[in-house]
C-alpha cells in the first residue's frame, strides 16, 4: 500500500512533466517560421539637405501628372451614329484636324435642299430684273426711233424752206414745181413719222413705268427670300460641319472611348469620348494640405519622384497657384485624412527626360518650406502617402 502511494507520489508528476514537454515541443514544430518581409516598393523620403545647411523642412504632397493645360474632354455637339473614327491614341494632331464624324447623311440632304432653295430663289429674281430689262431696252429703243425721226424732219423742213426761198428769188428756173412739190410731200410724211414714233415712245415709257411698280416689291420679296435662303444654307453647312469634332488645340490623342458604329451622346458625358492634351511640358498638379498652406512660398525648391521609384527624383519649375482651395478629392486613406479636408493646387512643371512618366500617374512631391528642423525633429516632417 506504501509503495503504491510512492509510485503516485513520484511517477505520476514525472508522466504530467514528460506529457507537457512532448506538447511543448511538438507544438514548437508546427509553428510557421516567420521571416522579415522587405517591402516591394521603397516608402518616400524626403530629398537630403544641401552641403553647409541645416536640416531644412519640408511640405509633403501628393501630385498628379497632367498635360500642360489640363486635358481636354471631347465630346460631340451632336448626338448620333458615329461613322468615322480617325485618330487612336498617342497620335499627334493640330488645331482643326478631324478626329472623329458623326453620320452626314441627313446634314448632306439638307445641304443640298438649301443650296437649290437659293438657287430658285435668284433665278425668280433674275427672272423678273430681266423682265424689267427688257420693257427699258424696248422704251430706249423707241426714244431712239423717235429722235432719229426728229432729226430726218427737221432735214426735211430745212430743204423745203431753202426750196420755196430759190423759188420766191428765181422762180421756176431753179428749182421745178415738182420738186418743191416732192419736198412738201416728204416733209408731211416725216412729220407722221415723228408722230408715231413719239407715240411709241410713250407707251413704252408708259409700260416702263408700269413694270417698274409692279416688279419693284416682287425684286424686293425675292432679295429678301435669297437672303434668307443663304442664311438657310449658312445654318445648313453649320450643322454638317458640327457633326465632324476637331481639335481645338495641338495635341497628343491620350485616349479614344468611341467606336465607328457605336451611337454617341450629345453633351457633357461621364466618360469623354476622347480625351486629348499637350504633353510638352508635363504638369504637375500638387495637392497641399489647408494645414500647410501657411508654410508654402512659389518660390520654394520642390521635388517630385514616381510612386515606388525614390531612387530618382526631379526638381519641377513653379507654373501657377489656382487661387482657391477645394475639397479633396483623392484621399489616401491615411487616419489622419478627413472627407472635408481641402486642398491648394500648385501646378508645376516636370523637366523633360528625368522621369518617365505619363499623364494620370501619382508623384510623391517634396516642396521645401521656411522652417528648419534639428535632428530631434526628424520624424515629424509629413510624409506624403
């Protein structure tokens, strides 16, 4: 009975120890081994201080690259079919290229009904000015007549006087009966004829008259309906040009969201249908925190470096300030960011050949301030995320 407390006693712990160390070390083995993980990208840090001066501060931002003056939406003025597109992206285009048409098809019938609106319009017209034209050639023509009558007449009167006078003066040796008889004869029937060609005169001018009454509101309603129908055909090529989008400016194409056939919206869209902008220079444009605004001076040094890519960084060159501070709209997610935070956009341009970067792509930028830290302060300069 005394041995069997001793065996209790003694070999019951050891068993409990043995058990506990066998679970110990089993449980060591199947631990997963941890090993220190480097992260892919390097975080950004700041640019070193100069040689001769003190750790300087500096404002941390986030930026993004932009075409010098912003990119440019397109859209089109007209909804429909779109029948041609003409560009892709990366392309190089001046101002006035086309880039992309809309179907013409209605633009071009319409073009063509206002062209023969107009030409209907100045041949009615044509039609009564040559009218009137040739009622005044006809009245010219018969004052014509009646003057050359006049003059035959006044001829004829001078030969019958020169006659009756050597006849009073010689009698009928120089000049016979008959003949002063002829010349009388002759006389009246010039006289007829000036009498007729008067009339005729007349009535022409008379008809003259006439027509000029009636056709002058008839010209004036066919001037005004050929202005109207050049204005007509004016509105028409207006509205067939307007269906073909062009540049606005030399640019590079960065981006094509259309397709020949597919159907295009008129005005402002979510997605614009190309998106075109200047990529000589770079932009970049800098959002500063309202919290450092204070600190921020035009024409302080900054520096930017790609995301991921701290080992290389550019000295940007101060463009503008637009003059008033927004919400933000990227947020970064850090816990300090609140949804009403407000920014200051500084634009600034990027040097051509440091980086390689492309319009839309995020910047790290470091814009140095008045203040200078010491070695304690290090660690509060604002790190951009």
């Amino acid at each position: 009975m005394a041995r069997r407390s001793r065996i209790l006693m003694f070999g019951l712990p050891i068993v409990t120890l043995m058990a506990g160390v066998g679970a110990l070390v089993s449980i060591a083995r199947n631990q997963p081994v941890s090993q220190s993980a480097s992260p892919i990208n390097s975080p950004p840090v700041q640019p070193s201080p100069r040689p001769g001066e003190g750790t300087r501060a500096f404002i941390g931002a986030t930026g993004i690259v932009e075409p010098a003056g912003q990119e440019i939406a397109l859209g089109s003025h007209t909804a429909g079919i779109v029948s041609k597109v003409l560009v892709q992206p990366g392309m190089q285009v001046a101002k006035g290229d086309a880039l992309f048409v809309i179907d013409e098809r209605v633009a071009l019938a319409q073009l063509a009904i206002r062209q023969a609106e107009l030409d209907a319009a100045v041949r009615r017209r044509a039609d009564v000015l040559a009218r009137s034209r040739s009622v005044e050639a006809a009245r010219d023509a018969a004052l014509a007549a009646a003057q050359a009558a006049r003059v035959e007449l006044e001829e004829l009167q001078d030969q019958l006087r020169s006659g009756e006078d050597l006849q009073t003066r010689t009698g009928n040796t120089a000049i016979t009966a008959r003949e002063l008889t002829n010349r009388r004869n002759a006389e009246r029937s010039a006289a007829a004829k000036l009498a007729e060609s008067d009339a005729r005169a007349a009535q022409a001018e008379a008809e003259l008259g006439l027509v000029a009454n009636l056709d002058a509101p008839t010209i004036a309603v066919e001037t005004a309906n050929i202005n109207l129908a050049r204005q007509s055909l004016k509105r028409a090529q207006v509205d067939l040009d307007l269906l073909t989008v062009r540049a606005p400016v030399d640019a590079t194409v960065l981006q094509v969201n259309v397709r020949a056939g597919e159907f295009a919206q008129a005005g402002t869209m979510t997605t614009p249908l190309i998106i075109i902008g200047n990529l000589s220079p770079l932009h970049v444009r800098v959002d500063i925190d309202e919290v450092d605004i204070g600190l921020f001076r035009p024409e302080a040094k900054a520096y930017a470096s790609l995301r991921g890519q701290t080992d290389r960084s550019a000295q940007l060159s101060f463009v503008r300030i637009d003059p008033i501070v927004v919400p933000k709209k990227s947020l970064s997610g850090a816990a300090a960011e609140r949804v009403d935070t407000r920014v200051l956009h500084v634009v600034y341009a990027l040097p051509e050949g440091v980086l390689s970067a492309y319009a839309g792509q995020q910047v790290d930028v470091f814009i140095e301030s008045d203040q200078t830290l010491g070695s304690d302060k290090l660690d509060s300069v604002p790190i951009p995320r």
